[in-house]
C-alpha cells in the first residue's frame, strides 16, 4: 500500500472512472495505472471498482469508503508541501482564483491592485467559469479559491463565507417607456410590468438567474427572454441597441459608468443574494490566501476562515 496506489485511484475517480484519461494526467501508461489498482484491491482484499469487462464503470459501496479515506490522506499529503512551501517561500508563489465574469470584472478589481502591492512575487491568474464549473475547480484543485454564488454552498467538500449581499437591476434605455415612471413607481416596479417586455438576461447558470425563472413561475407568468448571456457587459450592450431590457445583478451597474442606461432596483422582485468565497475543506492556506479573503470581505479574519475550513473538513468525516 503506497502513496502512488492512492493517487491511481483518486485520478481514476477524478476522471469519471476513465483509465485512459487518468493515466494521462498522471504522466503514466494506462497499463500501469490498470495494474496498481488491481494490486492495491487485493492488497485490500475487496473490490473498489465496478467493472464491465475491462472497463470501470463507478464505486463499490466498500470502494465509496475507500474513496474518501484516501481523499483525505491525500489531502493531508498535499498539505505538507504547502506547508514547506509557505515556510521555504512565505511571500511567493502562485494564487489561482476561480470567479465568475461578474466578479471578475466588477469585484476583483478593487480588490487585486492592493493585493499586488503587498505581494509582488506571487503569480496570479483569474479562471472564469460558471459556479458549478469554479466548485468544481476548487475541489480538484484547479482553483485555489472561488468567488460565485450561493451554488458554493452548496457543494459538498468546500468551506464557503459571505463576501456581499446584492440584489437585481433592471436596466433599460433612456427612451424605453419604463423610463417614464416616477421614482417611486419604479422603485416598486411589479413582475406583470417587467412582463410586458422582451427580457435580456444571465444563462441559466449565472448570478441568481434560478431565483428570477422561480419567481416568475410562481406568479404563473411566462417572461420573453430573448437572449441570454454569461456576462453582464453583453446583457447591457443589448438592451442598449434596443433588444428588451435587461435583468442584471446590481454590483454590474453604475450610473457613473453606464450613462446610456437607466438602472431600476428589483430587490423586491427577484430578492437578495449572497457572493460567497470558497476553497477546499481541509486544505492548507498559504498566509496570502487568507489576506486575499479578508480583503474582499474585512470581516473575514484569519481565525474566521481556519475555522470554517476546519469545521467543514471535520463535519464530512463524521
């Protein structure tokens, strides 16, 4: 029983039990990967994989066990050589940060220029994605963090804390009869109105689009989407040429910024939203990582973040 045996098996797992496309990533023959972890079986004296033929097709129920026994070894492995790391080369290396294009382009920004200057020899690099995509980066450790909706918290494996609230907007042009409402009527805008209108919004799986598909179901109204978009930027850019009017999140608007368009709040309507901050239960942060999360959200110190990684790893090993 070896380290190697365990990273077969887990890479095998990662890679929906595909031997081919595991023995790739792990810079091995697929014969080699095949052959430890028949052994490793043996050596165990049970089976960890369901077969047909030669082909893996999913966990035994004993294999599930083994899985998650070696995920967490592994997980500690790996945290030893953050460990060095953070010791041997405190203020260098390399930050992955999985966000959504929202976050990237409205978030981030006021966030990483500090971050840089405190820390100039660390690499950085933003991995767009949408929140299933960036949870599952972060488990894989693809991803040294994720910054998306409340999708995170939902995702098992992954410690989560709220970074902002935020809510809706609508916008539209300037000549749109919406436009014409007194403040406010805007302000208490109804979902029969916003109706009336051809919609451009977020794709199914972006910033809290399920909450707007619920509510209008729920009033038993069937909306007119005629396009959706992964970014608030190509939303706004076609209601400005005339297509509907657009349901964005909030934190994507500013009138200083946006002066061809109107925005009107619909908190009321869709209602209030959470952007959370995820990393992998468990895991060992480097120092910088938790100075990069108080920094999106001050109230997110150092003690805050250990325990809630800590509690998230100890709760799925019970």
């Amino acid at each position: 029983m070896n380290l190697q045996q365990f990273r077969f098996v887990r890479e095998t797992i990662r890679r929906n039990f595909n031997l081919t496309e595991a023995a790739r990533s792990l810079h091995t023959s697929q014969p080699g990967v095949s052959k430890a972890i028949i052994e490793f079986e043996d050596e165990l004296g049970v089976k960890i994989f369901e077969r047909h033929g030669k082909r893996i097709k999913g966990l035994t129920k004993p294999g599930q066990a083994v899985a998650q026994v070696i995920e967490r070894i592994m997980r500690e492995v790996d945290n030893l050589k953050r460990v060095s790391d953070d010791f041997a080369r405190e203020d260098e290396g390399s930050l992955i940060i999985g966000c959504t294009h929202t976050q990237a382009r409205y978030l981030l920004p006021r966030v990483i220029p500090a971050f840089r200057k405190r820390f100039p020899k660390v690499r950085l690099q933003l991995a767009e994605g949408d929140p299933t995509t960036l949870a599952r980066m972060v488990l894989h450790e693809q991803a040294d963090v994720a910054i998306a909706t409340e999708t995170l918290a939902r995702t098992p494996g992954l410690a989560t804390l709220p970074v902002y609230e935020w809510e809706h907007t609508i916008v539209i042009r300037p000549d749109h009869p919406l436009a014409e409402l007194r403040s406010s009527a805007a302000r208490a805008i109804s979902l029969e109105q916003v109706a009336e209108y051809p919609i451009v919004t977020y794709d199914r799986a972006f910033s809290g689009r399920a909450s707007i598909d619920a509510v209008f179901a729920g009033q038993g109204i069937q909306p007119d989407i005629v396009l959706e978009a992964i970014d608030a930027d190509v939303i706004k850019t076609y209601v400005d040429v005339g297509l509907g009017i657009g349901i964005i999140a909030g934190i994507a608007f500013d009138p200083r910024r946006d002066k061809g368009l109107i925005g009107l709040p619909a908190g009321h309507l869709f209602g209030t939203h959470t952007a959370r901050v995820a990393v992998k239960s468990g895991v060992f942060l480097r120092d910088y990582v938790y100075v990069l999360i108080e920094m999106l959200a001050p109230s997110l110190t150092r003690d805050i973040v250990m325990e809630a990684v800590e509690g998230s790893s100890a709760a799925e090993a019970e």
